[in-house]
C-alpha cells in the first residue's frame, strides 16, 4: 500500500463507498478502494471487526476532503424531516455522537451539533477540537493484552512453524489509521520487541526444520 495513502472512511457497502468516490474525484481528489478482509493480526486484541469496505486518500487531502463532507452535509440538513431517530436522543448521546465522530457519518455529525444547539446547549469549535483530540488519543492508544498470541509466535517459531514468522511480524510491525489520517503501531514497544524477536528466530529456525523434513522423507 502507498504510505501517502490512508483511510479516510468505512463503510459496511461497497455501494457507500463508490458514490463518496464519485463525490471526492468529481473535487480532484484521487482515491483507493481497499476491502479490510482481517488479517492474522487483526484478532490479536480479541476484538474482530466487521468486514468493510475502506476509501484512502492522500493524508495532504484529509482537510479538504472534510470540507466537502461538511458542506454536502449542510445542505442535507436543511431537508430532514423532524422524525429522524437523532431528534428522540438525549443531549448526552448527542455529545457522544461528537466524540465518536469517526462512528457516524457526516450528516448525523452535523445534525446532532445543530439539535444541540436548538436545544441551548454549547457547541463551539474548542468544543469539537477538544472532543477530536480526546478522541484521537484514546484511539492512538496501543492494544493490550497480547500475551496469548505471544506465546503462540515463540511456541510456531521454534517449531519452525511459517505462522509464528507471520505472528511475529504482525506483532512487529502492524499499523492502525486514525480517524486523522495518522498511522500508529497497534501494539506497545514491549510486545513489538517480542514480535520482533518471533520474527527472527522463525526465520533462523524454518530452514533447520525444512531441512530436516526433506531428510527424513530421503
């Protein structure tokens, strides 16, 4: 994948994915369509994610890719009929709804701020940039809990076992997009040493076992 590339949204559709292509091309901003199919890291934390179809874009056109989100989003809001589900939700779940901005869509985000603040309630842009920040940080944060799979590399490694070579380098060097555009590692510098070393001693060890697999089948 092209590192200028990155996520810049998630859907459950390929048919969402193709008209925000349309909208984003139509603007001069060039796209990739990628299928994030789990890899063998991806169940590492324990948690599995939903197969989704993802659009990237270069990180230098986040911005104004954002902005013309914001402004389709404007025009729809002045057409919502009062019966839409995010009129019945509390000022809490609204506020939820722009911490975990990069959960919902842009014109559920722009709508929960305008019902907030018809409702007398503050939203200002220190507000949302606060709110991103937290957000940010909370997601930048490395999974924990990989001691099982850590186990299970060493124990494939010195088998001589190719997944503890993938375990390991998944370990090593797996990355996570933000809603930012910015790429993280997944996992924290200890368990990366460990993926690391995995890594290694399944690439010393595979040819021993190779070899002597091959002999004793001579």
């Amino acid at each position: 994948m092209n590192e200028n590339y990155s996520v810049f949204r998630k859907y459950p559709t390929l048919e969402q994915v193709k008209e925000l292509e349309t909208l984003l091309n139509q603007n001069n901003i060039v796209t990739q369509i990628a299928d994030n199919i789990p890899s063998v890291d991806s169940s590492f934390s324990g948690s599995t994610l939903q197969n989704q179809y993802e659009i990237k874009i270069p990180l230098a056109d986040f911005e104004k890719a954002e902005k013309i989100l914001d402004k389709k989003a404007e025009k729809l809001i002045d057409q919502i009929d009062k019966d839409y589900y995010l009129f019945s939700f509390s000022d809490d779940e609204l506020y939820e709804i722009l911490l975990k901005a990069d959960e919902w869509n842009e014109f559920d985000y722009k709508l929960a701020q305008k019902i907030l603040i018809q409702r007398g309630k503050s939203v200002d842009t220190e507000l949302l940039k606060a709110l991103k920040k937290q957000r940010i940080e909370l997601l930048a944060k490395p999974e924990e809990n990989q001691k099982s799979w850590i186990m299970a590399g060493y124990i494939f490694a010195i088998l001589g076992g190719f997944l503890g070579i993938l375990i390991g380098y998944s370990l090593w060097t797996s990355k996570k997009s933000l809603p930012n555009g910015q790429k993280v590692y997944s996992y924290n510098d200890k368990d990366r040493a460990h993926g690391k070393n995995i890594f290694y001693i399944g690439l010393i060890i595979l040819p021993f076992y190779i070899i002597i697999r091959i002999l004793t089948q001579i």
